[in-house]
C-alpha cells in the first residue's frame, strides 16, 4: 500500500507565503516617497482616482506583492467640491476636468484630483477644504524609506544642510537614502541623488530648496561634432493648447513679447500662492497669452524686463492649458533679451 504524505506540501505552502507575509509586515506603517508621477487607484488596478506627484510622500497602510494602500489627505479648494450623501464620503470633485490637491491652502500641488472623486471632511477653511481618503499606488513607482521617519511634506527625507557657508554660498549634504530631485516642487523627477550627495543650494522657497549638483555625464558628440539638444523649437502655440498632456514636461523655446510681471493669486490654482510669473503674448499680440513661473533666485532678472520688450524662453511646460485662462504656463529655464 502506498500512502501519501502530505507533511512535505504544508512546507512548501509556508516556504512560499513567508516572504510575502514578511514583506507586509516589513512595508506596513513605513514611509515612502513616489519616485515619478503616478495614478492612484480607489482599489488594486481599480477605478483610477487621480495621480500623485513625483516627491510625494506617504505612509504605508497595507501591502501586497505588487500594490500599496495609503491614506491620502491634502487640500481642495472649496468651489471645486460639492456635498454629497455616501457615509464618511460627504465631498465629491465636482468640477469638470479635476482639480488639484495641495498641501496647504493654495500652497505646493502634491497632485491632481478626477472628476467624481468621492472625499472625506477633515477640516475646514475660508475657501479651503481638508480631505482624505485611502487609496492604493503601484509598488514600483514607490521608494520606501526605515518605518517611523516623518511622512510630513514639511519633513520629508531628503537633505540635511551643513553647519555652515563654505565660499558665501549655502551648502546641503544628501542624507542616508536617495532622494528624487524634481523640475520644481510639484514637478517631475530630474534625476535621484545618491545618498551623501553635496548640493549647494541656490534658494529656498518654503522648506524646498533649489539645488546645483555639479557632475559627468556620457553624452557623446553626433558625427557633426554638436551636441544633440533636447530643447524643441518646433512646438506652436497651439499645438500646446489643443493637447496639453503630451507636452507637459517638455522644453521648449518661444519668442515672446513681455507684457508684465505678476504674482499668482489664489484663483489661479495652477501656480503657488504668491508665485511670480511673466504675462507674455506669443508673435505679434494676436496668438494667445504665455505664463512663465520665475523662480525666486531670477527674480531681479525679470524685474529688469520693459514692457512690450520681446525676450526669448527657454521653459519646462508645466501645463499646456491653465485652469483659469486655458493659456500654457512655463517653467523658465533661460531668458534672453532679443536686440532688433
């Protein structure tokens, strides 16, 4: 008679669950850091809800092999909202195309919101609304960090800065786990900063810092002996504006013709509270307007610019059809006076 032992099989099982269930139990209650902009989801590969920005930082609720739950909270202004009856879920996106979701009031965007998405009430402010709710993101789009570290934006891991002015300048030193290094606080990740990597920073903005990272690169000439740019100075205008997902990102170069130097209010809920910009029109007047977000170390370099004076811009395209205007808004990179 043969008998069949089934011993052998139960260990097997084990073998295989014990480093998934360890995994959770290692994931759960950690913080973590989106290392590129990415959909967020009401359940695993479930109805998408919005999309997170590259920097983003979170704490890990549950774990599986492939997915992360978080609890996601930030702020939505309140026009963009209507009440609803649905339990704990009283809010819903009710505005057309989305809105974005911010970490302050009218402060830096953390990520955008879709249209139908059913929110919780945390708290309440003129014009302003706290809101959670828990939703799940692809595990590879996620870098973790050690458990009980600050989930907080204000104290996210990223740089500690040195003790003190080397050469008139300030001086930061890149802490113990990479840290992504993006086009601006709500933008797309640049590249990742190895751990203890020295950064002289070039202005603050809040607890963000604008950052110079001095290092080699691979970039071989082609036959001609020029350097292929990754500027375009193809785009139009309204290239731009008939479909502003395909260009976000992207650098571009315009002729434009300065108009004025602004700063955002909180209407404008594309820009940071408070933020400058350029109001410029592209060609002759008759084309449509141009934003360009200045950073605050090229502030007196705007300030400078005459009224009707005719600049070219190098920019990132932050969006290609503000909420506000439906107008492109661009990240200045370059600006150069052109001499007629």
């Amino acid at each position: 008679m043969i008998v069949y032992s089934r011993r052998p099989r139960v260990r097997w099982v084990l073998c295989i669950l014990f480093p998934l269930f360890a995994f959770v139990d290692f994931v759960e209650g950690q913080s973590a850091t989106l290392t590129k902009e990415e959909n967020f989801r009401a359940e695993q590969n479930g109805t998408l809800l919005g999309q997170l920005r590259a920097g983003t930082s979170l704490e890990v609720l549950e774990a599986t092999e492939n997915w992360l739950r978080f609890d996601l909270e930030g702020w939505v202004w309140t026009r963009s909202l209507r009440a609803i009856d649905r339990g704990n879920l009283d809010l819903i996106v009710s505005v057309a195309g989305g809105e974005n979701l911010r970490g302050t009031p009218g402060g830096e965007i953390i990520g955008r919101l879709e249209e139908g998405m059913l929110l919780e009430t945390l708290e309440r402010v003129p014009d302003w609304v706290r809101v959670r709710r828990e939703v799940w993101v692809w595990r590879r789009s996620v870098v973790l960090f050690g458990a009980n570290l600050p989930v907080d934006s204000a104290e996210r891991p990223s740089l500690t800065v040195s003790s003190g002015l080397v050469d008139g300048g300030e001086w930061a030193i890149g802490g113990s786990a990479e840290a992504p290094i993006l086009s601006a606080p709500d933008g797309d990740t640049l590249a990742i900063s190895a751990p203890s990597t020295n950064l002289r920073v070039l202005a603050r903005e809040g607890n963000w810092a604008r950052v110079r990272l001095e290092g080699w690169i691979w970039l071989p000439q082609s036959e001609d002996g020029r350097v292929r740019a990754s500027i375009r100075t193809d785009v139009t205008l309204e290239s731009v504006m008939s479909s502003p997902d395909e260009f976000r990102g992207e650098v571009i170069q315009w002729d434009l013709q300065f108009i004025s130097l602004e700063r955002a209010e909180v209407i404008r809920t594309d820009f940071y509270a408070n933020e400058p910009f350029l109001l410029t029109r592209m060609g002759a007047g008759d084309q449509g307007f141009v934003y360009v977000a200045i950073p605050p170390e090229r502030l007196q370099e705007a300030q400078g610019l005459s009224p009707l004076e005719r600049i070219r811009v190098v920019g990132r395209v932050r969006t290609g059809s503000a909420r506000l205007t439906g107008s492109p808004i661009l990240e200045l990179l370059s600006l150069d006076r052109i001499r007629e």
